[in-house]
C-alpha cells in the first residue's frame, strides 16, 4: 500500500502498489485521464504504440507525436481524454498530487485503471481503424 498526502485537503490518497513505479525502469507508458483519477498504462514495446509513433519511449516523446497518441486512444471510461499533460489528482478535492508523464516519470496506478502493460494489448486501448 503506497500513500499520497495531497497538499489541498490532507487526505492520504491510497495506491495498490508499494510505491510510485518508475516507468523507465519498467518500459512503459502511462497517461492519466482528464479526472485525474485513473491511469492507463502500456508497454512502450507493444506493436500497437510502435505503429503510431515508431521505437521512442512515451516520456522522450515530441509534441507531434504526443499529439498523434492522444488522438488515437479511445475516450477515458470515466469520460474525457488521456493526455499527456494530464497529472494525477486527488480523489477528494481535485487537487495534483503529483506530476504528469511530462514531469514525473513515475506514476500511480490508480483503483480500476486500465494496464494493458501484459500481453501486449495497446491495441484495445485505441479508436478503431476508420
């Protein structure tokens, strides 16, 4: 259990995980949603990701490719987007807790995120083919 005080309102902020996962280290990529209260979270050596943005790791990303990522996922399920300037929030008030891919290059995996990190299933996460 890894805990997150958020500097707003003071609530300890749970996490299913022994402590923020440093995605470098474990080659993959995340994107909170535009809550702010989940993480989707993927290979970044899936074929899927490789296809729209070639070998080039979710954080060293450009920001046309960043751009070209986020138009292709599907909507959040609690509605919105996943974007990459999007930082992970508290779940009582709102507040960051943290920053964005952009900024921190750990993350949250927050209750009822999607990890489509085994199995290499990025594939599901993306609008389909027009």
């Amino acid at each position: 259990m890894f805990l997150v005080e958020c500097a707003g309102c003071g609530l300890a902020n749970t996490f299913d995980q022994p402590y923020a996962i440093h995605a470098g280290f474990s080659n993959v990529g995340f994107l909170y949603d535009d809550n702010g209260t989940q993480t989707l979270i993927w290979s970044s050596y899936d074929p899927a990701y490789v296809a729209i943005v070639g070998g080039v790791h979710p954080w060293a990303l450009s920001p046309e490719q960043k751009s070209q990522l986020e138009t292709s996922l599907k909507p959040a399920p609690g509605g919105g987007a996943w974007r990459f300037a999007n930082p992970p929030r508290c779940t009582r008030c709102g507040a960051p807790i943290r920053g964005s891919i952009e900024q921190d290059i750990y993350y949250l995996k927050y209750s009822g995120s999607i990890d489509l990190d085994t199995g290499m299933r990025f594939a599901e996460a993306l609008k389909p083919a027009a």
